[in-house]
C-alpha cells in the first residue's frame, strides 16, 4: 500500500540488532551518495511518467536499475535486487488483487454491487461519505490495505457511477478508513512488529488505536474528501470502472475533464447506473451478497483473535492461522461467490468460466506497476538508504515519541513500505523506550505508526494501486491520495501527542 504495502509481511519478525547497530554508526560518504541517489532517482521516475509520458511500469524499472547502480550494488546483484522486490510484491499481493478482481467482478455482474448500493444510497447523499469511511473501517480492522482495497472499489465505484459524482468524494473517506487502520491497529503487520520490539501491550495499543483513529479517519477521510472531489473532479473511471462494470460495457471519458474523467457508458442500462449482467435472471439477496463479502472478513478475523489472545503452541493455531490467512480467505469468498453470485442468479459453468477470465483483464498492467514499485524500494533498501536516514535522526536528542514518529516519516520517504518504516523506526528507538510505561510504550508504537503513513509516492506500491484503480494521473494521485496520507499521518501523531499528555 501500502507504502500500506504488505509486501513486507515477513519483515513482522525480524531482528533489528544488526539494523540499530547499522544506525548509530559514524556518518560516511556513502550515506550522502545513496541520499542523493535516492532523490534523483525518484525524480527520473517522475519525469519519465509525467514529462515523457513513459508507461509507469518502465519507469519504475529504470529508475530502480539506476538507483541500485548509483547506489553502489554490484553489478551482478542489482537485477536480483530489483527481481526480489518485484516478486516479493507480486508473490503475495498479486494473488490477491487477482481474488479480488475475480470476486468483485461477480460482485458487480450479478447485482450485488447494486443491491449494496441501493442501500447505501438510501437516505441523505451527504451522509454516503460517512458511510464509506465506516464501511472501510470496518473492514480495515482484519485486513491488509491491498485487500481491502480491491474488495471496496466495486462497491465504492459502483456508488460513484450510479450517484454520478465526483469519485474523491466516495473514494477519499474509503481509502482513509483502511489506511488509518493498517498504520495504528494489530493485528497489522506493522503495529504487531513494534508492539514486539518496544514490548508493549497488545490491548492498550489496540485501545489507543481505535480511540485516535476515529478522528484521524473523519478528518482525513469524508472532511478532506471534499477538498480532494474539488481539487481533482473527475467521475468513475480506471480499472476500478473496468472490473466494475464489465467486459459488456464500453466506457467513453469525457474528454473535457482531463484522462481520470467520468465514464459514459453504451449499455442500454447505463442511464440507471446498474452494472448487472443482462444474462443474470435473478439478483443475489443482499443477505447474501453481505455473507458472500464478509466470509473472508470473519476469517481473517478469527485468525486476528488468535493472533492476540490465543499461545502459538495452542494446538488449534496452526489451523486458524491456515483459514485466516488472507489467500485462503478470499480464495473461500471467490468460490462461495461462484455459487451465491453465479449459479444462483442464473450464470451457467462456462459464463461464469469466461467472467472470471475476464475479471483479469483489467488488472494486468496495475499488477506490472505494482510489481515494479516493489523492485523500485527493494533497491533503495538494499542500497542503504534506509540505514543514511535513520542515522540523521539518531543524532537528534528528542524524546521517544517524538523521534519515532520523525524516522518513521524518513524511512517511509525514503523506501515507500509501511512496514519497513515500523520495524526501522521501532528498532532504532528501541533503547530509548525502556523503562517507560505501558501507556506510554503504546503510544511510541501508534506514534510511529502514524510516521509510516506519511507522503505515499512513486515508490510506495499502494500509491501505484490507487492510481490505476481510480484512474488518476501522477499529478492527481499526489493531491488527493499522497494528501490524505500526509494528513492521517500528522493528524494521528498530533492526537498521540495530546493523549500522552493525560497518560
């Protein structure tokens, strides 16, 4: 992301001496060398998408070879570098954005999405945004950024394309719902990984978590959503609308809103905004369409409580971490959805073959940008730039909380993980966290989770995400999605700060 990425999970373990030992090291002049490497590099990446109207892709990947050369890498192991962070992207997230597709596809094709709009629609439209943003709240407390992302876009698209507003108003209180709960709550990687290091408590942070991200998602989500839907007023589109509404339907962009706009479509049904498939005879309940949709919530929620409360020798962990496990869970939905959202509205085997073939379409170049972004930040990893920065924020004398939250925002620049960015960021102030309280310990941790949000870019995997599912430019992905994670990230840390004040 999920920058909210989860391309790191694994990093939820690591050992950190060698890191903090690496960080309060004398400053050297390859430190500078990778710093101004990691600058230009990201700067390349820029100019080739925005200026040479180069596809994100091969960017990413020049930039990334050119960041590992001028880095120092050898020769020989820059390609492995950038290959290592392409497949540790692709190995995981990709297999499930193909879920999701898959699912939100028969989601959207056999009136599901409909129904859920309906109801979402019913009522004041003002109060939509707000609803959205506890939607994704939701739905953020088990599940990764990238999930949950590819799960709401139908939804969220769906409610744009029939609503007929901007898509930043929908889209913004959404996608702040689940970012501020992959940075501030276990069992995210993430907040599970400083939680560890810093020896904090589980509950209290969990506690402090939900209690500041209330505020942090209404401000950063349906508040500035409104800023974003004026500053960049674009309709549905992206592969987001593809996946959406369907092979059957062709889209046209208004030309005079710029290459995000609005889509109008050339079905017979479009007028009514209804992405069911002509060939469904009946439309799914929405009771089931809610279980269809929510089964992988629960079991990835059942794994959640496991996580917390449950001993790892317990004899039923191993299988509550099996069926909780993200791909398992969505593999589950995808093929109870064949079922509630195929055979039982009338889509025979081979319609529903072809629909699931179809779904894939749409997400193959999101997937390569992805993919590479994931190469682009494993090579600033490796190159040391991680290590440069952390060294400059060692060297200030500030109190836990305040220096967590400042290498967590360094690091998070720098590599674009989430996850890279808490565990550095944990590790490194490590030392300085002994002794204090409880309290006190969980609020180092949300601190630096707040850090970990700040300025998603060109080398965060979710920023790339964002940008192809709501098909946005560079420049428009930056003022509202890069935006919002800049105000979740100060905002948090600001309401962190305040509370440590009465603990």
């Amino acid at each position: 992301m999920n920058g909210i990425s989860i391309l790191n999970r694994p990093f939820a373990g690591v050992a950190t001496d060698a890191t903090t030992d690496a960080m309060h090291q004398p400053w050297t002049g390859h430190d500078t060398q990778v710093l101004v490497v990691a600058a230009i590099g990201i700067a390349i990446v820029v100019l080739l998408i925005v200026w040479a109207k180069m596809h994100a892709f091969l960017a990413l990947s020049i930039g990334a070879l050119f960041v590992g050369i001028a880095s120092g890498i050898a020769l020989d192991k820059v390609t492995t570098s950038y290959e290592n962070g392409v497949g540790g992207v692709l190995g995981y997230v990709g297999v499930l954005i193909a879920l999701g597709a898959m699912l939100g596809k028969l989601l959207a094709d056999s009136g599901g999405a409909d129904k859920i709009v309906d109801t979402l629609l019913h009522g004041r439209p003002a109060t939509l945004p707000w609803k959205m943003a506890l939607i994704a709240g939701i739905i953020g407390i088990p599940m990764f950024f990238e999930i949950g992302l590819v799960l709401l876009i139908p939804v969220v698209m769906l409610a744009v394309h029939r609503s007929k507003g901007p898509a930043m108003r929908l889209g913004i209180p959404a996608l702040a719902g689940l970012s501020v709960l992959h940075g501030f709550i276990p069992p995210h990687p993430g907040p599970l990984a400083a939680i560890g290091i810093l020896h904090a408590n589980v509950g209290v942070t969990l506690a402090f978590g939900l209690l500041i991200a209330i505020p942090t998602v209404i401000i950063a989500g349906p508040l500035f959503g409104r800023l974003a839907a004026r500053i960049v007023p674009i309709g549905a589109a992206g592969a987001g609308l593809a996946v959406t509404v369907g092979a059957g339907e062709t889209t046209h962009p208004d030309s005079s809103q710029g290459p995000g706009a609005k889509a109008a479509s050339s079905r017979g049904d479009a007028p009514a905004g209804k992405a069911q498939d002509p060939q469904a005879t009946r439309s799914p309940s929405f009771a089931w369409t809610l279980v269809t949709l929510l089964s992988p919530l629960v079991l990835m929620l059942i794994k959640a409580g496991a996580d917390i409360w449950m001993d790892k020798s317990a004899a039923l962990r191993p299988l509550l971490d099996f069926i909780g496990d993200p791909v398992f869970a969505l593999l589950v939905a995808v093929l109870l959805a064949m079922v509630t959202f195929g055979t039982r509205v009338g889509f025979s085997a081979s319609t529903l073959t072809k629909k699931i073939g179809e779904s894939l379409l749409p997400i193959v170049g999101v997937m390569l940008i992805v993919g590479a972004g994931g190469g682009f930040k494993q090579v600033l990893v490796d190159g040391g730039t991680g290590t440069a920065i952390a060294k400059i924020a060692v060297a200030a004398s500030l109190s836990a909380l305040v220096l967590g939250w400042i290498i967590a925002v360094l690091i998070r620049l720098a590599t674009g993980s989430a996850t890279v960015a808490t565990v550095t960021a944990a590790g490194i102030i490590a030392p300085l966290a002994i002794g204090l309280s409880p309290a006190q310990l969980a609020l180092v941790v949300l601190a630096i989770g707040a850090g970990s949000l700040f300025f998603s870019h060109v080398n965060d995997a979710g920023f790339w995400l964002v940008k192809e599912y709501f098909g946005l430019t560079v420049g428009q992905t930056i003022k509202t999605w890069s935006v919002m994670e800049t105000i979740i990230s100060v905002v948090g840390f600001g309401f962190t700060l305040l509370l440590s004040v009465f603990v």
